[in-house]
C-alpha cells in the first residue's frame, strides 16, 4: 500500500531544545565537523488504493492542522513515498 | 564558552554564514537626519510617547534606542497605567509590616526575613497571551520566567504553584488550551526538579478566548546570599551568560501583552518563546555556585523586553553608567538586527556585573556548569547607558528615562453604569433562586451536584500531572489548603503558601472581592497552621483604556492595600497584566493573592482530611453564617450572577488565623478546613473525600444560632470560617481558647470512619440526609477525566 511521508521541522528561529542536546553529544562520541543539529518528526501515512490528489490534499491538511503546531513548526514536505510499499 | 562569537561554531545551533542583511543607524545618523520617520506604531508606541522619546533625546531616536524604548515604555514592563494606583502598596505600609521585610516593592522579587538566619523570596506573575497562542510553551516559560526572578535575589527556587483559569470546560477552545498548559507547567517544572505545591483551576465561560495562566515560584536563601540588580563600582565587567538569543519572543511584552488580540495583525517574527528547563537548571546551579564564591556584584534575569530591560535596569540602579558593544552578544540567528537582539525575548539568559579580578573565577564556573557567556562591556560613571554596534554608538540614553521614567497615565476610570442594577439582582430574586432545596432529599443531591460541577469536581487529573514531592520536602500539597515547603531540615523551619482569588466576587464589588481574595488566601495559609508574613499579588484585568475595567482596577487595588494594612502583611511584588480582553469583551476582575506564611516546625502542619485514625474525633464549625449566596458556587450551578459578595471581617479573620495556628502549634487539631467556595457543604465534602473518612453531623445549632434555613446553612458562603476536628481530649483546651477569644465555635458532630458516608441531620423534612463518600467520589472525580480522557506524558 501507498505511503505519504509527512516531514515537520521547527521553525529556523525558534529554539530547538533537542537539537542543542544532540550537537552537544556528538563530539562526546569523537563525531565531529557538524556545526549545528535540528530535530524535526517524521509521519508514514498509509493509504489503501491509489493516492489521488484528492487523498494528497487530505494529507496536507492533516500536516497543516493535526501533525503540526503552526505556531511553532513549519511542514517542510509531503511527498508519497517512493519505494516503501509496505503496510 | 567563548568570548568571541566568531571563535566557535555555535553550540549545537545552525551556523548561517549569510552576512546581515541591515544598515546601521547610529547616534550621528539620527542626528544627521532628523526628518526620517520610524515605525513607532508597529512597535506599539503613542504618538506622545514618541514626541517624548525625542524631547528626552533631544533628537529623534535611533532605530534600537526605539526598540529599546517601546518595550520598556509598553503596559507589561512600565506599568504606566497602573503605576498610579499600585503607589498604595507602599504607601499603605506601616514600621511594624516593614518588620520582617528584607527588599520590598521594586526589585524582582521582595524578600521576607524567616528567622535564623534564613530568608524567603516568592512571586506571581502572569503568562496568560503566550499561553494562549501556545499552550505548552506559554505555560513552561511562565514557569521558566518566575523561577529566574527568584534565582536573581540570590535564592534556590524550591516551589511553584499555578493559579489556572480556562473558558468552559466543554468549549472546544478550552480542550486545546488546557491540556498543553498543564503538560507545558509539568514538563518544565518537573524537569526543573521543582514540586508544584498548588494553584487553583477553575473553568468560567468569561475566560473564553482569555484564559489565564499565573505562574508562582518560592525561593530560600541564607540572609548573606541576597543579591540585588544594580551595577555599581566603575570598571566592572558585564556579562551576559546561558542561552543564545534568537528571534524568539521579539516584541512579547509590547504588543503580546499590551494590546487585545486583534486578528488583522501579522507579525514578523514569532511571539513565541520555546523553554528548555535543562538549560534553566545549569543555570540556576552555576548562578548558585556565584552567589555563594561572592563573583557577582549585581544580576538581573532577562524576561520581557529581554536585553533592554537587563542593561537599562542594571544601569539605572546602579551608579548609571554602562557601556556595551552589542556585536558580543552570541546568537543563534545571525540575521537579527540591534533592534531585535535588544528586543528578544529568548530563554534562560542572565546577566551580571562582575569585578575585572573575578572574571577569571567566573569563567572558571561557565565552564564547569558548560554555560555559553559573552563580556559585553563594563560599568561607567557616564550616567549614560552607550550601546555600541561594531564600534559604532546605536544607543546612548539616560538608562533612567528607559527604565523608570515611563510615561505615566492618569487612565479615566468610572463605576459602570450597569453596577447598581448588577447588585441589585440578588441570587434570591431571582428565577435560580425559587424552589431552594429544602427536604433531605434535596439537600443530599445539592450536595453531589454542586461536587460533581466543574469548579468543585477533583483536580487531580491536573496535579497529578505536576510533580508534587521532588525534593523530599513538600509537606503539605495540593489538595490540602496551602503548600507546605520545609527550609531547614534539622528545625524544620518552612513556609506554608497559597493562592486564591474568585472573579465572581470582584465581579460584583472589586473593593471587597480582592479583599476576599486576600482573605481566603490568609485564611487557607492559617488553616495549614503557617503565620501569614507577606503577600505576592497577580492582577489579571481588560484594558485600562476602558473606564468600567480602570474603575474595577483601581477599586481592587484600594481594596487589597486597605486589607493588606488591615491584616498587617506587606505586598512584596507581583505582576499586573491588562489587555486581558478578546473582541472589545473583557475577562472578570481577577485578582490573584498568594500569602506565604511561617513554620516553625512544618512537622506541625495541619491537613485539611479528616484522617482515618481519627474516629470518634470532634468536629467544630468555626465563625458564623448568613444569608450570603449572591456570587456562589450554588449561584454559579443556577447559572446566576448578581447581588452583593460575602461580608469582610478582617478583624474577625485575623482572630480566626490565631486560633487555627496556636491550635496547630499547640497539638490540638488534626484536621482543618477552610469554608469558601461552596460552603459548609463542600468543606465537609472534601474533609470525607481526601482519605474516605465519612462523619455525621448536625446543623441544627447553626441554624438556630445564625437564624439560617439548612439550605443557606449548607451553601452560603460566609467568610471567616473553619471546619476543625479534634480529640475529644482536647475539646475543652480548644473552647476555652475560642471563648477566651470571643470566637464563635460550634460542636457539629463527629468523624465516623467506620460509616463510609457523610450523615447530615437538621431541622428539615427527612431530618437528615447520608451520602456515600464512594458514590461521591465516582462522579466527583469523573468530572475533569470525562473531558481529557488520560493525562498525556508530561514530557
């Protein structure tokens, strides 16, 4: 079955608690060369049949309304997925 | 850990290497072109206050010294409204309230003299519009912000407390409101390892659009670590350590907070600020770890209006001069202007003033704590706070005229035209009023109703979110009366707090309804057993540029000093926070008053349940009841509102609190209840309800005594009484201290542990009605879950 990839990041100027938390741990683990880490979330729509752009629209209100805060966070992509057909 | 924002890439923020995108307007371009108009009304200025800034200037005043200006001259950080009225907290106080007052009105927060060598700091403030525009990061940074304010006097915050009120419970608009305000309170309080001792929720369908969300935070400290925000000794070095500053919150205090919501203004830049307690809590260790190596002269904590407000408070107390380059400031969005960094309201920042030969120590606790801090520039004798960007001077003002010279309003206020006829309509008069119950039938079902309303029905869905015991010195929580916080482990010297305010009263009569306000937040602190000491005061109205919301504002604020004079308990600080309207519809008049009182030993407290061990123990109605329903939770179920609210005794109140403590202190009581919303019959109530202790009383005598039918006996809401249980043992030592003292005190029966129900008798048919505590307690404590479902993780 289809899936729709919903990606959300938080706004560039808003604090990213996580991501700080993230950089400051990689060198600990000798990783470094990465200036900076934001952490954004990741949603797997699945969709029985075939992704109209009808269900795409739904999807991206669903984005918009449900999956993230507009206040603080930007939807940055809603794409099907290409090679993930599992359920 | 780095001076220099070029030396190191940013800590764990993106590097955006994109030149900034502005020109710099200094002290000599404003001079040069005095024709070039600003934007003083996006930025939420009058067009007087702008003639003035220029009139101070002596020219037009560059692009940041306006910024600088329009958030420190806005409603939130100025109080040019309300200035004129807050003058009787100092005015109305008297040597012996000075006694035990250690800082007063003006600093972040006063400071109260505890006794050995001990001293306590605490403050109410408001979040109430971030809260609104997002619940869960509006909610934490109130918390965030309260508890930086503590940590600037130089104390450990060891509490906080949430006094909370939502639209209607069924409103949709509350279920997107509440639930991210209280995971938003835990999630940062419960990460800060701080335990929330109590707070109010209630849900009135005039917070619509409007909720409020107050936020208190208790600090202790030893008498030598008090700090004070001032930078003084010519030389000294200033600092600005914790977090970056982003774009976040640019513009929160001036036209967030300071304007009603009108849906036509797009803005910018987010208003927002996102909290990240784990930042706050190095913070207040590596402050900590300062205060007690003597490395600050002064500090501030920055909140609203950001780097503003820090530079041109710590100039203005101190000798005033102070010089800074601005380009030193470490960010996190290089793209930001002067005006803007000036103006962010980005987290967990302080700064401080520090002597050239403590820089060495203190850069030595950054780094231990791995705390981000830039030198920003040094303390001078100029009397002028000179703010350079890359060499070149974009600020250079008097820091007084920013800090303190505001503009200062005479608002027009008068007594609405509506008042007379709102007090005329008394609840008995009304439709709500007919038919009152009257058989034990009725009276029995009252009583399940009204604890089954939204407003009486069980918080815990709510408090068991927050974490009530971290810390290991919380004696006293929600639901009892007050917190109860231990300060010293070996006495067990401690502090007991609570919060209380009800709109409905305001409503009715500002003067008496922040005197009741006060009052009952006395009252709930010397049922716990504490000797009231000092208050903090949150003052949520609409906007004072309409004359009934100033008339209900300047009433409250004679009413409160008036009563704060009366019961001898100083107003230490607090926050007020207008504007608190939604489409020309203001909320109710809703002073918050939080007292705080003493302990000597908090293993003395008093719990407000009956306790199961105590069967057979007396139980004692304390004062006396009259024909007071106007404004009440009963009212409230019959959707009525009018009259007049519940009489001020403060004489009465005072002679109440002695009875209760010395009762507390000497071992005499081991339950203790205070009568307020809802009355007798919710007191008794909620003594069952705490550990599912039953009792059987009668109201008889009250009914007698006061010429009250049972169903005002039950329901009015009489002020200056207690429910108390005791040992028979100590029956006769408790009388004879209420009679030695002229106190009304009544035996209303006994605790039964056995019957699991409450068993009320009286002069009424049936002659006496039993409810069981099981039946109650389902539908009790079903109310707030049936609406949120399971508490989300705090996290």
């Amino acid at each position: 079955m289809p899936t729709i990839v919903v990606e959300v990041m938080p706004k560039p100027e808003i604090l990213d608690p996580q991501g700080k938390a993230i950089a400051n741990a990689l060198p600990h683990l000798g990783l470094t060369g990465f200036t900076g880490v934001r952490q954004g979330k990741r949603f797997e729509l699945t969709v029985e049949g075939e992704v109209t752009e009808e269900v795409l629209d739904s999807a991206r209100k669903a984005a918009a309304e449900m999956l993230s805060n507009p206040v603080i966070e930007d939807v940055v992509s809603v794409a099907v997925a290409e090679d993930q057909q599992t359920a | 850990m780095t001076q220099n924002p070029a030396a190191q890439p940013g800590n764990g923020e993106p590097e955006l290497t994109d030149e900034p995108q502005f020109s710099i307007d200094t002290v000599d371009d404003a001079a040069a072109t005095p024709q070039t108009e600003l934007p003083w009304a996006e930025l939420g200025l009058k067009e007087n206050e702008y003639t003035s800034i220029g009139e101070i200037l002596g020219r037009r005043p560059t692009a940041a010294e306006l910024a600088m200006y329009s958030v420190m001259w806005a409603e939130h950080c100025s109080y040019k409204s309300s200035k004129v009225h807050l003058r009787q907290f100092g005015d109305k106080v008297t040597d012996r309230m000075k006694q035990d007052l250690m800082v007063g009105i003006g600093e972040n927060a006063g400071v109260t003299d505890l006794g050995d060598g001990w001293a306590v700091t605490f403050k109410i403030e408001s979040h109430n519009s971030p809260s609104f525009v997002e619940p869960y990061q509006g909610a934490a940074t109130g918390i965030g912000g309260i508890v930086r304010d503590i940590i600037s006097m130089g104390a450990r915050p060891v509490a906080v407390m949430d006094p909370l009120r939502f639209g209607d419970i069924d409103h949709a608009d509350t279920h997107r409101v509440l639930p991210g305000v209280v995971s938003g309170i835990g999630g940062y309080g419960n990460s800060l390892g701080l335990p929330n001792i109590g707070g109010e929720v209630v849900f009135d369908s005039a917070y619509q659009g409007n909720p409020l969300v107050n936020a208190l935070a208790v600090g202790v400290m030893r008498h030598e670590d008090l700090r004070l925000a001032n930078a003084s000794g010519v030389g000294n070095r200033v600092v600005l350590f914790g977090a970056r500053t982003g774009g976040d919150g640019i513009g929160g205090a001036s036209i967030l907070s300071s304007e009603s919501f009108d849906e036509s203004k797009p803005s910018k830049r987010p208003a927002v600020q996102v909290g990240d307690p784990f930042a706050e809590k190095v913070l207040i260790e590596s402050c900590l770890e300062l205060f007690h190596n003597e490395l600050v002269e002064g500090i501030q904590d920055l909140g609203a209006a950001g780097i503003s407000c820090a530079t041109s408070e710590l100039a203005s107390n101190g000798e005033g001069g102070m010089h800074v380059e601005l380009t030193n400031v470490l960010l996190r969005d290089p793209t930001l202007t002067p005006g803007e960094i000036l103006m962010s309201e980005s987290q967990e920042r302080m700064m401080a003033v520090v002597t050239p030969e403590n820089a060495a120590a203190f850069e030595a606790v950054m780094s231990r704590w791995n705390v981000e801090y830039s030198w920003l520039g040094e303390v001078t004798d100029t009397e002028r706070l000179v703010i350079d960007w890359d060499g070149e001077t974009i600020v250079d003002v008097d820091p007084r005229t920013v800090a303190h010279d505001g503009p200062v309003y005479e608002r027009p206020y008068q007594r609405p035209s509506a008042q007379d006829a709102l007090q005329a309509d008394s609840f008995r008069a009304s439709a709500g009023g007919e038919n009152l119950p009257a058989t034990a039938e009725d009276l029995g079902a009252a009583v399940v109703e009204l604890m089954s309303s939204p407003n009486m029905a069980d918080k815990s869905w709510i408090t068991n979110q927050f974490d009530r015991f971290v810390g290991g010195n919380t004696a006293l929580s929600q639901p009892d009366d007050a917190g109860v916080i231990r300060v010293d482990e070996e006495s067990g010297l401690g502090v007991g707090l609570s919060t209380d305010g009800n709109s409905r009263y305001t409503y009715l009569d500002p003067y008496a309804g922040a005197q009741l306000a006060l009052a009952e937040s006395y009252r709930n602190v010397a049922t716990s057993g504490a000797v009231p000491m000092a208050v903090s005061d949150c003052l949520n109205f609409g906007s004072p540029e309409d004359p009934d919301v100033m008339w209900q504002f300047s009433e409250a604020v004679r009413g409160l000093s008036d009563a704060c004079q009366q019961l001898e308990v100083p107003v230490t600080g607090g926050n007020v926070s207008l504007y608190n309207q939604t489409a020309g519809q203001p909320i109710p008049p809703t002073p918050i008053v939080a007292v705080m009182g003493r302990f000597d030993d908090v293993s003395r407290r008093t719990p407000s349940g009956f306790q199961r061990w105590a069967d057979g123990q007396a139980i004692y109605l304390l004062g006396t009841t009259a024909d007071e329903l106007d404004g009440s939770e009963y009212a409230r179920l019959r959707h009525h509102l009018g009259g007049t609210p519940p009489q001020v005794d403060l004489a009465a109140e005072k002679t109440l609190g002695e009875i209760l403590i010395n009762a507390s202190r000497d071992g005499m009581i081991d339950s203790a209840h205070d009568l307020s919303q809802g009355g007798l019959a919710a007191a008794l109530a909620e003594m069952s309800l705490r550990f599912g202790v039953g009792s059987r009383t009668s109201i008889d005598q009250v009914c007698e005594r006061d010429g009250v039918d049972p169903f005002t006996a039950l329901f009015s809401e009489s002020q200056t009484r207690a429910v108390v249980a005791l040992p028979r043992s100590e029956e006769l030592r408790f009388t004879d201290m209420t009679t030695a003292r002229g106190f009304p005190a009544l035996r209303l029966g006994v605790v039964d542990a056995e019957s699991g129900g409450i068993e009320v008798s009286g002069p009424f048919e049936g002659s006496s009605f039993g409810i069981g505590i099981d039946e109650l307690k389902e539908s009790w404590s079903s109310v707030i879950p049936s609406r949120f479902g399971a508490p989300q993780d705090p996290a």
